[in-house]
C-alpha cells in the first residue's frame, strides 16, 4: 500500500509539474524588444486590458500606438494588426483612399519571439514580407539612487573644431553635419543635382550609463533629436508656447511627457542636462527637471539598437531641419 501511495504521489507531482510547464497565452503578457530584418527596431506590449487583449507596438519609427487589433491563435502564436490610410490620385476621380492593413505574427518560443510582417505591397499586386525576432525584457524596476552614482572623468565629445569621433550612423546617407566657429551645425538642403537622404551623426565611442550635458539651438519649425545609447530619443524641437505632450522639446518621445514646459523660444541656446541610469532617465531642461528618474520601458523610434542592456552611441538626428549643438560632454557613471 505504501508504495502504491509512493507512485500515486509521484504521478501527481509530475502532472502538476507538466501542467505548470504548458504554454499558456499568458506568456506572451509583458514587452518585447524587436530586430527587424534589414535594421531597424521594434517594441511590443501585450496585455489583458480590462477583460479584452490589447497591445502597444512600436515599428522602426514614429512612436508607440495602440494596435488595431490582437488576437491569438494558440498558446504560442499572437497576431497583431496595424493600419494605416493610403490616398491615391486616380485619372478622372480626385482621390481614392485605401486603409492598409499590416499584420504581424508572433509565434514564441520561451522567452524569445520569431515572427514575420505581411503588408500589401504600394500597387496591391503582392505581399511585402518582413521577418524579425525578439525577446522578452523585464520590467525596469524601482528607479536607482541618484545619490549614489558615481562618475568617472567628463568626455568631451564635440571638440569644436572638426568631427573627430563622430561618423554617420548610415555611411551611404549624405552628411549635413558641419563645424562652423565652434559650432556643430546639421543644415540638411540639397545642392543643386544632389540627391538621396540626409542621415544621423552618432559617436564612434559606446557608452552604457551616463550624465550627457550638452547645448542646443532649433530655428522656428524645425525638429532634430538626442539618441540614448542609440536607442532613446530627447526630442529637440520647437514646441515653445505648445500644450504639454510627449512630442515636446525635452520629452522621451512618445513615452515621457516633460511635468512641465521649460523650452525657450526658437533660436534661443538652450541647455540639457541628462542622466541615464539602470533604465531611468533624468532630464533637466534649462533648469527645471522635467522627466525626475523616470522609468524607460523600451527603445523609441529610430533606434538602431533593440537590446536596452548593450552599450550604445549618442547620436543626432540628421534628417529633419536645420539645427545646431555645442558643449557636448559625456561623464559615465561607473559602477
């Protein structure tokens, strides 16, 4: 009897064990970081939203939205759909309008995600596919004691004469960065019988955690941008006088509205003072914190890395309007 008991408890516990072991969709709650075949990065967020499944995505660049709808297949296979308006000009009528609907599939394996992205390709002739894999990241936890970081020697990234240590982030892009009195100024106008596009300035160097300080002026309507480790932007822009949002001057974009507006008007010098730390970020506009060791839950648009625990380049935005730094000086903080 007694070892009849013994195999029944054992039978028990091993059912248990591979009951707990089952995929469960479940699984898939929490973020992703993605890599996209042909570069590019990737974020996803998937939840039970008040009794419905929804999810956040993130695609190469723009920002963090709601998808249109998400919905699993089984334990181990999410689909999520993205949509987006397309206005054709068509001989004899105005326009025809078309809703584009891009689907995403997500099979897991364990901790990690291998998926492909479908779209109609521009003449809805065929399909463009897209593969990509990704990972799943915890989530940031509490935010770190400033207090307690220490720094190592300051690192003066802009010499103020040349870009010695700086290189484009693209090389087949065209380089609108030049250094004029000390000033590294981003002009990106094509000259006559130039063509192709304008592309980012990034470090040479990687860095990991650090205090960046550094000083900017953006001309009325135009927009630039400071990439964390090559994967969180502080966006530079022209928002003076603008309602609170989190495409503003100083914001992490997307992700972190500024508490406060403490931009100066356009073609004023302004200053940032920010400081990267255990996946928090501190941003100091002109004075006035406006992001106080806030958590970051993943890359931004534009980021050229996915994984949020590599070290990375800073690097500014190129391709959008005319913009110009100085003072750029980096301190790591050590460990």
């Amino acid at each position: 009897m007694k070892n009849i008991k013994t195999l029944l408890l054992a039978v028990f516990v091993a059912t248990a064990f591979l009951s707990f072991a089952q995929d469960s969709k479940e699984d898939f709650y929490g973020m992703w970081t993605l890599e996209i075949d042909g570069g590019g990065v990737g974020w996803l967020e998937v939840q039970n939203r008040h009794g419905f499944l929804d999810a956040d995505l993130l695609w190469r660049g723009g920002s963090v939205v709601p998808v249109a709808h998400a919905y699993f297949k089984d334990d181990k296979n999410l689909v999520v759909t993205r949509t987006r308006e397309l206005t054709r000009e068509v001989p004899g009528d105005k326009e025809r309008k078309h809703i584009v609907t891009l689907t995403f599939s997500f099979e897991r394996k364990g901790e990690k995600l291998k998926g492909v992205m479908t779209q109609p390709a521009p003449d809805g002739m065929s399909v463009n596919t897209t593969k990509f894999e990704g990972w799943k990241l915890p989530d940031p936890g509490t935010p770190p004691n400033l207090s307690k970081i220490e720094f190592g020697d300051p690192i003066q990234l802009f010499n103020g004469e040349n870009l010695l240590g700086w290189e484009m982030v693209n090389a087949d892009h065209l380089n609108g960065f030049k250094v004029v009195d000390g000033i590294l100024i981003n002009e990106p106008v094509h000259k006559e019988g130039q063509e192709g596009h304008f592309g980012n300035l990034r470090t040479v160097e990687e860095y990991e955690d650090f205090n960046l300080k550094l000083e900017v002026n953006v001309p009325e309507g135009n927009n630039s941008g400071v990439y964390l480790r090559g994967m969180y932007e502080i966006q530079v822009v022209d928002s003076y006088g603008k309602e609170l949002d989190s495409h503003n001057m100083g914001a992490l974009y997307s992700r972190i509205t500024p508490s406060e507006a403490a931009e100066k008007p356009a073609g004023e010098w302004q200053k940032m003072d920010i400081t990267l730390y255990k996946r928090h970020i501190t941003v100091n506009l002109n004075g006035i914190n406006i992001i106080d060791n806030q958590p970051v839950y993943g890359p931004t648009g534009g980021a050229i890395i996915a994984d949020v625990f590599k070290p990375g380049p800073i690097y500014l935005q190129g391709d959008h309007g005319k913009v110009s730094y100085r003072n750029i000086a980096l301190t790591p903080i050590v460990e």
